[in-house]
C-alpha cells in the first residue's frame, strides 16, 4: 500500500486557495447524473450530504438512527472553536492552527489542520444564517468564550447546548433537500458492508433495521461521517448505538485505519457508580474554568471519605491536595485534557480517590462561589456581608453559569453539588483515530471518503475542547463538496451503477451469511456480556496509561474474546424485523477486532504523545515524553485478511511551518 | 452503591411488529439498584429475557444523556415518566420504591405508528421539518459576516429556548388530543424571532402547519399537558406565537 | 386554505365565535339582572320588549345562533378528529399529572350547557317567539304600552325546584367550560405574552365567576323569593 497524502504544493497558507483553483469541477448537469452515498446524519454527514444535494449531486443519506436529527453529534456541550477574533484578543487563522497542531502534540498534519483553521470563520457565518441561536452579547453581537488549551476566546456556543443548536442547523440544511427530493433519506438503515468494483467504492450493502432486509445501494462515491470508535470501551460518553462498523468494514474492504490508539479520555465525566451502568455522562470542561480540583492529602483521609466515615467539606485546606495547581502552576486546573485525566488516575491508582470505587476524585465549587458571592456583594452594595450572605450570593451567580449542568449532576448522583464537591473521573470520549484520508479526504480505496470524527486528520494525538464541532462542519460543508468533484469528474460518462453485479451479489450474500452465523451458535452469553469484557480490558490496558506486558496481555485477551464471542453468544430472535441484540453483536464483533488494532497500535508506538501515554516513556516528573526522531509518522493500519495479522504502513510528518517542541504547561 | 434490592412489576406493552396486535406483559424484575437510569433497568430486564431465550424488548434510545430524543416511553401514565424537564434515560430508579408496579407503554398517537414493542415511527415529525422547518440559505459559506446582524439578546434567548426542542415527541403523547403543536410552534418561533428566518416565515408557517395536519396529529385545544410534560419544558408561548404567524400569513400570505 | 381544513383556522373560529358567546353573555346578564330592580320586572319587561322587537337587535339574534352552531360544528369536528388522533388508548394514563380536568372536558362541558340551552330555550326563547308565554296574563301595560310579562314567566318557571336545579347545573358547566374557554380563546388567537398572560387569566376567572353566580343567583333569588 502506498500512502499519498496528496499535500499541494506551495506555501501552507496558499494551498488551499491553489487547490480550489486547481481542482477539476462537474457541470451541472453532469451532477444530475451522479449519485453520492453518504453514510451517517452528524455533523459532517448532515452537511455534507445537504452541500452535495446543494451543488446538484443525487444524495442517498443513511443513519440508523430514527431520524438524522438524533446523531451524536447533538450531545456536545461547549461549543465551536473559529478564527474570528471578534474578541480582538490577537487570535488568527495561524494561532488557532498552531494551537491545534500543538494541542495534538505534534501528530498532525500541518496542511490539513491549517486548512481547517482557514475554513473556521465561514462555518460560524454559515450557522448563523441557518439561523443557529447562538449566545450573544447586550449588544446583539456574538459572545464568545474561552476553552482548555488556549490563550484566546473563539469558542463559540449556545448555552451548554451547542453540538445540538449546530446539529439541528445541519439538519435542517439536510431536510430541505430531503424536502426538494434531490437527497432520498434512508433512516433506520445500517451500513453492513462497503462493495468496492474494479478498485473503486461503488456502494454499499445495509441491513434495514425495520424489516430486516438486506439492501444494496449504489453510487458513484461512498462517504463516510460515521463518527467515532470510543464505544470500544464498552462505557463512554457516546450514544449507546454509536460504533465502528461502518468504518471497520471498509476498513476490511482495503481502507487503512490510522493511529487507532489516539483515543482521548474526558477528565470531568460523572464516575461510574456500578456494574448496571449503561454508559458514562461527561460534565463540560467549562466548569474547569471555576472548579478545583483535589484529593486529600493523606491516605487515611481518602479511606476514611471512602468508608464515608469523613465528608469533604469536614476536610481542612490543609489536609487537601489540589494536585493539578501544584503540578502544573501556569495553567493550573486548566491543563489540557490529556494531561489532567492522567493526573486524575496517578492519584486515584496511589489510593487517594474519593468514592466508594477509589475512582474519583473532587471537582470543587465552595471557592467559586465565595469569591463571586464576594464581588456580588461589592457590586450590590451589601456591606458586612455574613459568610452565609455571601455564600447565598455566590451560588446565584454559579448557578446562572453552570446550572443546567449541576441539575444534570445532581439527578444522576442524587448530591447537591452547590454544597458539596463534585466527584468526577476521566472517561472516554472522542477518537483521534480514524480512517486514513489524504488531503482530498479520500481514503486508500478510490471513491471512500470519511469525514468528521470517522477520519484521523486533524486532532493528531491528542483534540482541544471545541474543536470537533468545527471538524466536522467544516468536512462536511467546505471541504468535501470541493474534493469530491477532483475525483466525480472522472466519473461523469460511468452512467448508472447497477446492484447486479456479481460484486454487490457477493458482499449481500456474504453480509447475509455473517449475520446468519450469530444466530447459530449454542451459547447462553447476552451480547452485552462480551462488550464489556472487552471494554474493560481496553480500558485497563489501552486506557490512560499503557505498557508493553499489558498491551501485549490484552492481545491475548481480545483474541479469546472474539473466539469465544462467535461460539458462545447468544443472540435471540431472526434475521426480519426489528432485532436489536442483532444490531449490537454485529457492532461487538467488530469492536472486538478493532480492539485488538488499538492494542497492537499502542505496542507499536514506542513513546508517550498526547492521549497515548507508554508508562515507559516518562520523564522523571511523570510527563508524557515523545520520540519524534522515531514516532514522527500515521500509522496506517492495512488489513490482510486476519485480523490479528494488519500491516503497518507510516505516513511521516513534515513540519516545516511550525517548530516541534515539547508540550509544557508547567 | 450497586447492590440493588427493589424489586418490581412491570407491565410492559409486547407488540412483535406494526401489523401484529399487541398486548401489556407482566415482569417480575428484582435487585434493581436506586442508582440505575430508568433504561438501565430495562437493560437488566432484557438480560434477563434473552437469557430465557425470549425476544428482547425493543425500545429506541441512544445517547442516555437527555438530549437526542430518542428515548419515549410513557410511564406510569405520563411521558418520560413521573420527573419534570427529564427525559426516561435521565429518570433513576430512586424515583420508584420497592414493590412498585411500573406501567411502561409506547406514544400513542395516528402520527406515530408502533413499529415494534415500545419503538414508534417519529418520520413525520422529520416530514414537516422538510416541508418548511429551515432557512434557505445555500451551504457555500458565502453569506454575510456573522455579526452583519445584531440580534437583540432578548430574542436570541428566546428563539434558543424554543430551538432547544429535542424532538422526542412526548408533547404528543402526552396531549389527550395527540397534538404536535408544541413541536411544530417551537420550530416556527425559532426562525419567527431570528430576522434569518424571516424572509421566509409566511410560507414557512403555512407549509409546516399544513404537514403537520396531513399527519393525523390532532387539534390544540390549550389544555397546557404539552408544556408540563416536556423534559425541555419548553413554554406553549411558542403555540401562541404559531398561531400569530399562521393568522397574519393566512390574512395576507405575501410578504 | 378551505376555512375548516386547518387546524389552526378551526381553532380561530372556536375562538372568536367563542368570544362573540361571551359578549352575548355579558349582554344577557346584564339585562336580566335588571330583575334584582325589585320593581316587580318593570325594568326588565322594558329591556325585554326592546330587545325583542329592535331590528337590529332581531338581526343580531340570527348573528348569535349562527355563531353558536358554527362553535359546536366547530367543536364537534375537532373533538372527533382528536379522537381519531389516538386510535388506541393508554393502558394507564394519568392527565392529572400535568392538565386540569375541565381543560379536557370542553366537549362534555359544552355538551352539557347545549342540553342545557335546549331546555332553557324551550323555557323561555321559543314561549317570546312562537308559542307565546304560558304565564296568565301574559302582556302587562308599562308607560301606555303592552310588553309580554317575562319576569313573570321566569317566576312561574323557578317555582320549580328542579328547573332550580338543572339551571345550577348549567351555570356550572359554563363556568367551568368558561374558566379554560376564556384564556384558551386569546391563546388560540396568538395573545399570550409573559407580560400579560397574567392579568388576562385574572379577568377571564373574574369573568367566568362573575357571570355564572349571576346567571345562577337569578333562579336562586327567584325560587327563595327574595324577586317577586
């Protein structure tokens, strides 16, 4: 396999705009006669499948969902990162592009992610014509808001609402084509396989989740917006259907899979509470801003809130330990993501977390609200306040800020965490990793695009807060709809593309016959027994800290896993009508054997970069510590036929626009 | 933590597809924690079925975080359950006490079809988006500067609340008169109070409103169930402000 | 648009033929609290008499009664089209939760003052216009001019304690239907405004009180004797 990443020539801040002028276009009535398959209604998928039915293309839009409306995409909370610098604060299209590269600890490709920071401000001008509310000032103008990772505010939001407020925008782009038929939805539709003829990705087979029909659909590109593979550790901050098979399969169709071990793990989630947990709620990092975080300083302590013999709020300052502030001075409780959950673990694998499971740890409000309750105060006039005044005062203005969120802690927890701490724990929630795509967004088998989180492209090791959203939209709506049409105007005399094929016949009967075999085995073992055996090996060995031995452990693992999964699970019901274990055992299967790509790639790569953290490779104080003279290249994942057998090919990364350094936020 | 000690009757509405004649089972589930989501309890009950060797019950949910909308059981005779400004996978069991007996049921309403158990066929509510729930702006990027337009905060907020809709459709089958209404007037105020929306508000109202009625949801009748029973608790003002705009665009349709 | 085809136009017409019931009524109790005169129906007699034999006030009348069928029309087609809306029931429903009980019943309340208006039409509206009033004499001699004797119908009709009893009743099922029927109509017409939402539900209950102890203090006062 030859990986051509496709970088245009010339300097970085001119390649793009040399691209667009470059690329091959298709008349309009051409389009008309070309048809483009896109396979999932987020972000990406809703924005590119309504640019595309825009442009004239004929769109097929499939989610498995009931609706588009409803894709992940929808959960995020802060916001959307863009370059423009309304704040006046000295940002730019190249600091929110040496940002990012350096936030990704310098795992990224140089001409994507600066293309991504060129095409930012267009998207918050999109959305808002859409007619996206997002927050604004007293003046009518927008209000913007600062995140993890940065010195500038350009994150854009609405209320802690905004991956819904932009989803429902590219929804309703993706509706009105619906609308004018010049995009056909398939809802309740999942992608089973890719069918690739004569090289090129020609379509694509996909299970209908209401009769239960295997269908075949064809089209002159296949794109995939299929998001991420965080649901391999079983809990996470994903949707419950949220999974990797769309990915996987073309994946196993010939489309390499990159940097599969990149996964970032959330510092502020709610810990789990018990073995029932279905999944994982993330708290916003924004409570960052106003949160300390801390265990206590001595073993006896956090044994003692463990037992619940001792509260946190009985705890003296000095018998607390606000291990972020003391580790790291300069950012303080605002480090990027990375680096404060893998703070988080070290405490709690020392002893020191807080809950009943030893995995927590404190997310403290009681100087934030004194300190507002304090300038409240002052600005209401009230003197000689009392504590309990300013206390009261305080929490107003916290609620105000966060208040939908602490309601949302406290249904869930069932403690108010005006009065006591929060407790949280890192848990995952977004996949570097992804399908490997060239500058085009094509990925190695002709006419496969994959858009959005489904990709590897931007966030190289390691993403900062608000960055996905702007991913996503910024593939779906000014990328693609640009490539695309390099690769379609070579397809303009191919006339339509028949399902008959012995290519499509094949990949139905194979499709068929794997979901068939689920149905034979003898075993009594629920799919979800098996999903979380994986999930928790991932998590204990390719988690947040990773080492050889239990990489290695962990392979073993997978692999009596996935043989023991095709013997012995159980899975009720038929192949018609709704079958929803169905739908989940043929997602667990192909968690499984990504699983074991996750691990082989962690045991690849022989450093510590962003959310990928060798515990073999540290420096003395504990810091993540890269090898660029060896590391400095995309894994890209080949499949050979076994599973446990992939090859790797290397992409190396050349930066010639920004000088690698070291990661410090000491 | 986990150790659960409820247990519970529940009556669970079984119908194995949208032709089938369905009927209420009883379940007996016990060791239910306090802790768990309303869903998780389902999770443990369908366990125990599929161990039995019986069909799961189907039930639609994804992101368990009460923001996708996909979640829609009517519980104990109310939608999403017996809390306020929650939707069921944001409901835990410590809302139930031991002993208790859990009357779990799909929407019901001519415009949402059973599709199987407790899952219904929400594509209308995507249908009357589609007939005028959008801006027509093209998706080139190439519009005018975000700021171009000051937005009074005041309407921006406004227009926001209504656009928080998730779309679960609990205002219908909360409604004695399966009205969408709520839903449709939230989509309508938003772009109603937004100056990108209103080039084309007339059309927009009378499309949306005319959909909504070759749906066969029923007619408002202002009882205010809709309101209460959202888990956005979003306010029937926006059913107001609908039928400002659909009366003004019906006495002079033309801008 | 046809006029009854969408549901929001249907809901236009329950309001403003609702509204328009609602002046009727004000109208309707003003003059026949003119028996609490206590001048034997003198007053009353007269406004009746005008009130019968003004033309515009005759024309008007035909106004009423087509704005009362087109609200139970109206009514009827979405109480039916509603239950259409939910083919099959809740096995366990409980609207209490979240709606008051008379804001669901508007059907049955209406149905409940329609029976209502068929009695008390036969009672009094059809005696003025066709058959001529049952009480002897029926004319009585105010100012040189003949007027029917009304208030005396109305006393000869409230000796009855059951007529007592079903004119109670019907002032009950219209302060209910009243109640939710008056805020519900500005709702319907798009007024509903956190600024004066409040004081538009204090006038509609002042309102819906006001006028059903009215109505039902007449029979009462009537039948107690407190009017002769």
């Amino acid at each position: 396999m030859k990986l051509d990443g496709k970088i245009p020539e010339g300097p970085l801040d001119q390649k793009w705009t040399k691209y667009k002028n470059s690329v091959r276009l298709v008349n309009p009535s051409n389009k008309r006669n070309i048809e483009v398959i896109v396979v999932g209604t987020g972000l990406a998928g809703s924005s590119a499948a309504a640019s595309l039915a825009e442009m004239g293309y004929k769109v097929k839009a499939f989610c498995f969902q009931d609706s588009p409306r409803r894709a992940h995409s929808i959960a995020a909370q802060g916001g959307i990162n863009a370059a423009k610098n309304y704040m006046n604060d000295g940002d730019s299209t190249y600091r929110l592009f040496y940002d990012t590269i350096k936030g990704g600890d310098y795992r990224s490709r140089e001409a994507n992610v600066h293309r991504l920071a060129e095409v930012s401000a267009s998207i918050i001008d999109q959305c808002v014509a859409q007619g996206v509310p997002f927050a604004r000032d007293y003046g009518g103008l927008l209000d913007n808001r600062s995140f993890g990772g940065t010195q500038v505010s350009r994150t854009f939001y609405a209320k802690g609402q905004t991956g819904q407020q932009l989803l429902l925008g590219a929804y309703s782009a993706l509706s009105r084509q619906i609308g004018k038929g010049s995009v056909k939805l398939y809802n309740r539709h999942e992608m089973m396989d890719l069918v690739v003829v004569d090289g090129k990705a020609r379509g694509i087979i996909a299970r209908n989740m209401i009769t239960g029909e295997i269908e075949s659909h064809s089209g002159h590109a296949v794109v995939l917006c299929t998001g991420g593979y965080g649901n391999v550790f079983f809990l996470s901050t994903n949707a419950m259907g949220s999974n990797v098979t769309a990915a996987w399969r073309a994946h196993r169709r010939g489309a390499a899979f990159a940097n599969a071990c990149f996964t970032q793990i959330h510092p502020t989630c709610i810990p789990v509470s018990g073995d029932h947990q279905s999944k994982l709620t993330l708290m916003s990092e924004s409570l960052r801003n106003d949160g300390r975080i801390w265990v206590p300083l001595h073993k006896e302590d956090a044994e003692a809130i463990r037992a619940k013999k001792l509260k946190p709020t009985d705890l003296p300052e000095e018998r607390r330990d606000y291990y972020l502030e003391r580790r790291y001075p300069a950012f303080g409780n605002l480090v990027p993501r990375d680096v404060a959950s893998r703070a988080a673990k070290e405490r709690c694998d020392a002893g020191f977390g807080v809950n009943a499971t030893g995995e927590a740890v404190y997310l403290d409000f009681a100087s934030a609200i004194m300190r507002y309750g304090k300038t409240a105060a002052t600005v209401q006039g009230v003197h000689n306040a009392t504590e309990d005044q300013i206390r009261e005062l305080g929490t107003k203005v916290v609620e105000g800020k966060y208040g939908n969120l602490f309601q949302m802690y406290e249904q869930i927890v069932a403690e108010n965490p005006y009065k006591t701490p929060m407790m949280i724990y890192p848990a995952v929630h977004y996949t570097m990793g992804g399908l490997w795509v060239n500058y085009e967004l094509m990925t190695t088998v002709t006419g496969c695009y994959a858009c959005g989180e489904a990709n590897f492209s931007d966030h190289g090791a390691n993403r900062l807060g608000a960055s996905a959203l702007m991913q996503g939209l910024a593939d779906g709506y000014f990328v693609l709809p640009y490539t695309i049409g390099n690769y379609l105007a070579d397809e303009i005399s191919t006339g339509a593309i028949s399902t008959k094929t012995t290519e499509f016949v094949e990949a139905e009967k194979a499709v068929r016959e794997r979901l068939e075999g689920l149905f034979k085995t003898t075993g009594t073992e629920t799919v979800d027994t098996y999903h979380k055996k994986l999930g928790k090996i991932i998590w204990d060995y390719c988690g947040m800290a990773r080492n050889k031995q239990g990489l290695e452990f962990a392979i073993s693992e997978i692999r009596k896993i996935r043989e023991d999964f095709y013997k012995n699970v159980k899975v009720p019901g038929g192949m018609n009508g709704v079958n929803t274990e169905l739908e989940k055992a043929t997602r667990v299967a192909d968690f499984i054997e990504l699983g074991e790509l996750m691990c082989l790639d962690a045991l690849e790569r022989n450093e510590s970069c962003g959310g990928h953290f060798r515990e073999e490779f540290q420096t003395e104080e504990g810091e993540a510590l890269r090898v660029d003279e060896a590391f400095s290249y995309v894994a890209a994942w080949e499949f050979t036929g076994d599973p446990s057998a992939p090859k790797m090919n290397k992409e190396d990364l050349i930066y010639e626009n920004i000088k690698v350094q070291q990661r410090s936020y000491k | 933590m986990s150790n659960g000690n409820m247990n519970l009757t529940l009556k669970v509405w079984r119908q194995s597809n949208s032709t089938a004649a369905g009927k209420m089972e009883n379940y007996q589930l016990g060791g239910v924690s306090p802790d768990m989501s309303f869903l998780e309890m389902i999770d443990m009950l369908n366990e125990q079925i599929i161990r039995k060797g019986e069909d799961a019950i189907a039930f639609d949910h994804d992101c368990r975080e009460g923001i996708c909308g996909m979640c829609s059981m009517f519980i104990n005779g109310e939608a999403h359950g017996p809390n306020r400004g929650v939707t069921t996978c944001q409901l835990h069991m410590r809302s139930f006490k031991d002993g208790d007996t859990i009357y779990i049921e799909p929407w019901r309403a001519e415009g949402f079809p059973v599709v199987k158990d407790l899952m219904v066929d929400r594509a209308a509510f995507d249908r009357i988006i589609q007939s005028g729930g959008f801006v027509s702006v093209n998706t080139s990027g190439r519009t005018m500067d975000a700021n171009a337009i000051p937005i009074p905060k005041d309407d921006a907020d406004k227009a926001f609340d209504a656009a928080t809709c998730i779309g679960c459709g609990a205002c219908v089958a909360t409604c004695p008169n399966s009205s969408a209404m709520l839903f449709v007037s939230a989509k309508v105020s938003q772009f109603a109070l937004l100056p990108q929306g209103h080039p084309e508000r007339k059309e927009r109202v009378l499309n949306m409103v005319k959909q909504m009625d070759e749906e066969g949801f029923g007619n408002c009748s202002n009882i205010g169930a809709c309101e209460v029973q959202c888990p956005k608790s979003i306010s029937i003002e926006n059913i107001a402000r609908m039928n400002r705009e659909y009366l003004s665009a019906s006495v002079k349709p033309e801008n | 648009m046809g006029l009854f085809t969408s549901s929001l136009i249907k809901k236009y017409w329950m309001a403003a033929t609702g509204l328009f019931l609602v002046s009727f009524l004000v109208v309707h109790a003003g003059i026949n609290a003119m028996i609490f005169f206590n001048d034997g129906g003198e007053t009353f007699n007269e406004w009746g008499h005008f009130m019968g034999t003004n033309l515009i006030v005759r024309t008007m009348e035909i106004g009423l009664f087509l704005g009362l069928i087109l609200h139970i029309v109206d009514g009827l087609m979405l109480y039916f089209q509603n239950r259409k809306a939910r083919p099959i029931k809740y096995a366990y429903n409980k609207p209490s939760a979240s709606s008051t009980w008379y804001s669901r019943s508007m059907a049955l309340l209406g149905t409940l003052i329609l029976i209502f208006l068929v009695i008390h039409l036969k009672d009094f509206w059809l005696k003025t216009r066709v058959t001529g009033l049952t009480v002897m004499p029926s004319h009585v001699k105010i100012d040189g001019v003949m007027h029917e004797n009304l208030f005396a119908e109305m006393l000869l009709v409230f000796k009855n304690p059951m007529a007592v009893v079903i004119y109670l009743l019907g002032c009950f099922s219209l302060f209910w239907h009243l109640f939710h029927g008056f805020r519900s109509a500005f709702q319907s017409l798009g007024l509903n405004h956190r600024k004066y939402a409040s004081t538009i539900e204090l006038a509609g209950s002042v309102f819906s009180i006001v006028i059903s102890i009215l109505f039902a203090s007449m029979p009462v006062a009537m039948y107690l004797g407190w009017v002769k």
